[in-house]
C-alpha cells in the first residue's frame, strides 16, 4: 500500500523472508512485475512459487542484474531486511523518481549519501502498520491461493516443540519463512 504500486511497474523486494514473500504477493496483486532478492536460495525458490517473475541470490552482483532486467531500475525497491547493506542498497538500486519503502527495521543508525536522495529525485517511505483492509487483501488472497500458506509456513510445531523449533531457526534462518506453533 505504501508503495502506491501500480499494474506494469517493476519491483525490487529486498528479503524474501515472511513480510518479503508478503510484499511479493500484495505486488503481484497489484500487477507489478516482481523480482525477488535473498541470499537463500530456498526462499527464493519458495517467491518464484508464490508468482515472483524473477529471483537474485544477493551473493552475486545484485545491481548489474537488476539492471539487465529493468534498465534504468525498478520503479520500487522495498526492503523488509532491516540490515544497513539493503538499506543502502534499496537507494541505490531504485529509478530515478522511483520510491523506496523500508519495511525492515535497522538495529543500529545508518548513515546516507542524501545526495542521491535528490539527484534521482526520490520518495523515500516507511511502512509499520497495516490498515484492517489491508488484512482483509491478504485473507482474500489466501483464499485463492490456498498453496501460498503451505508455501509461507516452512514447519508446525507443537508449544512443547516450539523451543527446538525456534532453536533451529536462530541456527539456520535461511531454512525458514514461517514457523506455525499449534496450541
């Protein structure tokens, strides 16, 4: 919603971890062209099967295939990482007068080249909340993708499980979107 994304734009979604893959589907709702960055190769092969047209494992040169893909940048970059790289990265990958939207939160202050800000001629956004209709889109959507949620959810755990669980993903967080602990 706050990147006011509109059918044949093009965007950038830093992070394909649950609020990732959840921009990814309110964008392709919106009929954007999505392309999906992360550095695990499994959450990006569960965005291409939530409808991501393409995906770039970060480890590579994320700039030059932005630019193969989009030419002079996408329209939009959101970033749901919270890690001053994409942050940074997020300014530097998006249009010129395109937008930038920060859905991640960055733990320490983070420090810009603001001359970008006004040579490309940027909007530059937060998002924190979402609007009761904009949980009611994200129902909907469920509703007509019910593989999505099978997709999103990577394991289901038990309470008593639930320690272990969490204790694997602070282990390996690039092996999980989305743990669902059943009461």
């Amino acid at each position: 919603r706050r990147a006011e994304l509109t059918a044949g734009e093009t965007v950038v979604v830093l992070g394909c971890g649950m609020i990732g893959l959840g921009v990814i589907l309110g964008a392709l709702r919106q009929g954007a062209k999505v392309i999906a960055v992360d550095l695990s190769d499994t959450k990006l092969s569960v965005a291409k099967k939530l409808g991501a047209h393409e995906v770039i494992n970060a480890s590579g040169d994320v700039k030059a295939r932005v630019a193969e893909l989009t030419g002079e940048g996408p329209d939009v970059v959101v970033e749901a990482v919270g890690a001053e790289a994409t942050f940074l990265q997020a300014v530097d990958l998006v249009a010129t007068a395109g937008r930038v939207v920060y859905i991640g939160y960055a733990k320490a202050p983070i420090a810009y080249d603001t001359k970008y800000f006004i040579t490309k001629e940027l909007d530059i956004r937060g998002s924190r909340n979402a609007l009761r209709s904009d949980f009611d889109d994200v129902i909907d959507e469920l509703r007509k993708r019910p593989e999505a949620g099978d997709l999103i959810v990577t394991r289901t755990a038990t309470l008593v499980e639930a320690p272990e669980a969490l204790a694997t993903w602070h282990e390996r967080p690039g092996d999980f979107t989305k743990i669902l602990v059943r009461f």
